[in-house]
C-alpha cells in the first residue's frame, strides 16, 4: 500500500511543504532579495516555512485511495473528499493577504 494511512501520507506531503519552503527561501534571500533584514530572514524561516509546512500536511491528509485510482482511471480525476484541499488554498490565501498588508510595518520587504 503506497498510501498507509492519511497521517502518514500527510507527513510525506507536509516533508514536501517543508523542502518546498526551504527553496523558495534560499531563492528569495540570496536572489530576490539583495540585502535581506533580519526580520525578514526571521519571518521567512519560521513563518513562511510554517506555513507551507502546515498547508502541504492539511492538504496531504485529504489524499486517499480514490486518488490511485483516478491515477488507474477507475474513477473521476478529482472525485476524492477536496475539503482538505480548499481549506489549505484558503488558509495559504489568507496568510498571502495578511503578508502584503503587514510587510511594511514588519520591515518584510527587505
């Protein structure tokens, strides 16, 4: 069984989250952004990483058998329970709102 049980296919995606954010950062820090502040080297490695970190684990644990078998073509890409799915969009959307509303007063544009 690829999919053990939805924790462990969780943990898997939320590994994938993390390494995911661990990535952008190095981009972000050493390419984006010349000559970042401490504050936002601090934000992007506890925050930002977090945060993918959370939302890869919430969506990952809505990944169950159906998914393999619309891989097999059994049933309907996409017909598995998507609730976990939405909810990591929508908390991702949020933090992305919260982000451009507050990165000035936190010294968060480098």
């Amino acid at each position: 069984a690829v999919l053990r049980s939805p924790r462990y296919t969780a943990f898997l995606a939320g590994l994938g989250g993390l390494a995911f954010a661990v990535v952008e950062n190095l981009v972000y820090l050493n390419v984006y952004i010349p000559d970042p502040s401490p504050t936002l080297v601090l934000w992007r490695y506890t925050v930002c990483i977090g945060i993918h970190t959370a939302c890869s684990f919430i969506a990952g644990y809505g990944i169950n058998e159906k998914l393999l078998a619309a891989v097999r073509g059994e049933v309907k890409f996409l017909s598995f329970d998507k609730r976990f799915f939405i909810f990591a969009m929508v908390l991702h959307s949020l933090y992305n709102i919260f982000a451009v509303l507050v990165e000035s007063k936190l010294g968060l544009r480098g």
